[in-house]
C-alpha cells in the first residue's frame, strides 16, 4: 500500500541500473532534484460541477502501465470507451486501468505504484487538462473551437432569417420594453418577507446596489460566487452575496423549499442567512458577514492558534453539526464539512456556512459519481460504494477536519519531509499506534506538554474516519466526548 519507488503520482520502470522514475502527462515532479519525491498535477482539477467534461480533459493512454492497489471502483464485462467515459464524467477519478478481461479499475488523487514494463497486463488510461487557459476558476470553460463555431452558426442563422427579422422586431421592442417597466414596478413595491421565517426576498437590481454592481469578490467556488456588500437600509450592515451558477437551479418551487429549511435554522454555530433572490435566471443567498474570514486562513496562516482557541473552535463545530443533524425542525447533512465552510465572526466563534445546499446545488442526488458531494480529501468512503447517504457522511469529514485542528496541517501536502507525512490522516493514525504522538508536534511546546489531552482528540478524529458509518459515533456522542463528558475509548484499527 505504499507509494511505489517512485513516489505518488509517478511512473516507475526498471533500467540496468535500478528503477527510471518519471511523471505522466500533465503532472511534473515535485521535487525537480530527487524525482523519486513523486509527481503533482501541473493542470487545474476537474471540479465535480463542470459540465462537459470532456471539452476540458483527455486520457494519456499507456500500455502495460499500471497503479496497483487504492482503487476506490471496480467494475467488470465493461469495454475500454465505457471505462473512459465512466472516470471522465467521475470527478474524483484521476486514472482508469483497463485489462484485456474486461475489468476496469478507477483510482483517485494520490495514485501509487506506478509501474511500467512488458510484464505488465494492464493498460493505464491517465486523465489530463488539454488546456489551462481554457479553465476559470469557477469551473466553467469555452475552448476557441466552441467559440468559433458558435459564432459561425449564429451568423449564419442571422443572415438567413434577415427578413423574418424585420417582422419580430417590432413585437420584440414590445416585449423588451414591456419588461423593462414591469420591473420598474417590481422594484418600487416592497418586498415581502417570506413567511414563517425572517427571510427577505431581494430582487436582482436591489443586490447590485448592494454589491456596487458585484465587484467586491471575496471567495469564489466550483457553483457560485461570493460577494461583499453593504445593506444600507440597515444601518450599512455588511452582508456576504453568494451569487449561484445559472445552471444550479432552475425549479422555483424546490427552491423555495430549500429556502424554508435554511430559513428555519437559528444556531449560535451556524452562519445565519438573511434573504435570497429568486429572480429570472438568478439565485443568490444573503448571509451575515463573518469579519475574521475562514478557518482555513486562521489554522494554515503564519500564526498558529493557540490550543484552547483550537479546541473551542472544534467544540463549536460540533455542535452546530449536532444541530443540523438533531435539532433543527427538518434534519439536514451539510455533505461538504471543510475548513472554507467554517467561518470565524468578531470573536473567532466557529460558524458553518453553506449548509443546506447540496440539494440546492444538484437535483440529482443519485448514487452515480457524478452526484458526489464534497472535497476531495474529505469525502466520505460511502460515496464510492453505492451505500446509503447519511448523517455519517458529515461525521466522517468532521474527523478529517478534527485532524487538521488538531495540527494546524492540511489532510494532504505534496511536498513533505518524509513520504508517510503526506497525507495526515495515515500519519496521525501510525503515530497514535506506534505510541509517538509527539512526532507530529515538533514545533508545538503547548501541545507536547498536553500529550494526553491531543491523545484523545485524536483517538476521537480516529473514530470519525472509520470506514465502515456504523462504527462512527454520532455527532452528539461527538460533542459529549470533546466535553470530557463521555469517557473516549480506544478506536478500532482503520481498515
């Protein structure tokens, strides 16, 4: 289950001398000195919400290649161009292997064990970015071809219908014009608030004043884009716009549905949302505005948190988490537990956000990869595994999460001192087995001197992250262990 001589990501082949080591297309070596370092992507990562795959990326195609071992799929009696075409639309899918018996085998970011050579049966398809300049960082791409052939079909169906033109003008102006003052109307009539909850209903004019036209950007995702504005209507409250992709929802009344669950929710852990526009083409949500940013910026910046603000905040997660599982009146799985997810207010109170979207941010909640929610990193092994999809899901990311917590560290870094220390749930879950927890403290006197206090985090994180969601604990058992109320027992190995 290593990583091969090579390092992840990498290609190994034996020469007279010993092993040749090599990255595949699209990847360059992490270390340019010591190839055997392994290999990292030099393209942008498919996102799970790109549409149309395959204008974006392609195959590098390797006979007698292979990845042993970390598949995460297998399917059998299935062709080569099915096998393709499964890993190309499976986001999480960094590389398929084919055999001449029909098997196909899908293997996600880091894959190990690359090896080539006559001897090997099996045939590596290797998924790859055509072409960096084509990809936004919202997830969106138009390649040149698309543009040019767009252009010419649309010119050449105004050319041809020049004359039938010159009848729908008239009735367009009309129409345009008809529009325009309807929305006039619209936007002088005050709007209503949603009933049953303290929910504002923005029109879209209102949101670009609030936004000075949607200029201050402030984060950015694969479905939507977040923006800072002020309410100046409410003694120039500050307030995050979370403006949604077009192609995210077009059911108005699944729409307002989500909104009345969201709406409902009222948690000191929770961000607070305070209206929507549903609006034509536009769906944009309202929060509160957290001044202290994400989690993220607070654990992997330059200054580490001290324990208690660490332990306080992973407290506050879990209760929040707690809630929306438990308490809230329509029970919701958040599908998407991060460090960007959580955000800090005035007083570093840990706040998640973007709960409730992962049915506002796809309809089609099937068992196929392209459904999965999440982060790479973060996902729960079920989502692979044609499983039920459950509350476990969040208890799972919520233990990666605990991790990162714990020791300021990201789940994955590609450059690391030692291999084993790359992906920090194996390394953390070896250290507590070996009996040296203090390895993963090197820098951090306060911790070393609470050993017995990071021992039980840990041993809590070890329960989330089980494979099998029947061994996790809920999140209320969760909270109660962080409490010191529930005495934690020793996890079970991690299969």
């Amino acid at each position: 289950m290593g990583r091969g001589a090579c390092g992840i990501n990498s290609l190994c082949r034996l020469g007279d001398e010993g092993p040749i080591c090599d990255c595949p297309r699209g990847y360059t070596s992490i270390d340019p000195n010591d190839v055997r370092k392994g290999c990292k992507q030099n393209f942008v990562p498919q996102s799970c919400d790109q549409v149309s795959p395959e204008h974006l990326f392609d195959f590098e195609v390797m006979q007698n290649t292979n990845f042993p071992l970390g598949d995460y799929e297998h399917f059998t009696e299935v062709t080569e161009n099915w096998c393709r075409q499964n890993c190309l639309d499976d986001c999480f899918c960094a590389v398929a292997i084919v055999n001449s018996g029909g098997h196909c085998f899908k293997k996600r970011l880091p894959f190990s064990n690359g090896m080539i050579g006559p001897s090997v049966n099996a045939k590596a398809l290797i998924k790859f970015g055509k072409d960096n300049s084509t990809l936004r960082s919202g997830g969106g791409a138009i390649t040149k071809e698309k543009d040019n052939s767009t252009l010419i079909l649309v010119g050449s169906v105004l050319m041809s219908s020049l004359g039938f033109l010159n009848i729908l003008l008239p009735l367009i102006t009309y129409l345009v014009v008809s529009r325009v003052y309807s929305r006039k109307a619209k936007v002088t009539q005050p709007h209503p608030v949603m009933s049953g909850m303290n929910l504002k209903d923005f029109t879209y004019e209102e949101l670009k004043k609030v936004t000075n036209e949607f200029k201050d950007e402030i984060g950015r995702g694969a479905s939507a884009t977040v923006f800072k504005g002020v309410l100046a209507s409410d003694t120039g409250r500050c307030v995050a716009v979370k403006r949604l992709d077009a192609k995210v929802r077009e059911n108005d009344l699944e729409f307002k549905a989500e909104m009345s669950a969201i709406g409902r929710t009222n948690h000191r852990n929770l961000v607070q949302l305070l209206g929507f526009c549903n609006e034509g083409e536009h769906r944009i949500l309202v929060y509160e505005f957290m001044s202290n940013g994400s989690l993220a910026g607070l654990l992997f910046g330059e200054s580490m948190p001290n324990w208690y603000q660490r332990r306080q905040i992973a407290l506050g997660i879990a209760s929040g988490l707690l809630y929306l599982h438990e308490e809230c009146s329509s029970q919701i799985v958040h599908c998407d537990i991060k460090p960007q997810n959580i955000l800090l207010d005035d007083c570093f109170t840990a706040r998640i956000s973007d709960f409730g979207l992962a049915k506002l941010l796809r309809l089609d909640q099937t068992r196929s990869m392209t459904a999965i929610r999440g982060t790479r990193g973060y996902v729960a092994p079920e989502w692979f595994r044609s499983l039920p999809i459950t509350v476990k899901v969040d208890v799972y990311s919520y233990g990666i999460l605990l991790l990162e917590i714990i020791f300021c560290r990201k789940h994955f870094v590609e450059v690391a001192d030692n291999e084993d220390e790359m992906i920090l749930a194996d390394w953390a879950y070896d250290c507590y087995m070996q009996k040296k927890l203090h390895w993963l403290f090197k820098n951090d006197e306060e911790e070393i001197n609470d050993i017995n206090e990071m021992e039980k985090y840990v041993m809590i994180a070890i329960w989330c992250i089980q494979e099998d969601p029947s061994l996790r604990p809920t999140m209320k058992k969760v909270t109660l262990m962080l409490e010191g109320t529930v005495e934690v027992s020793a996890p079970p190995p991690l299969s």
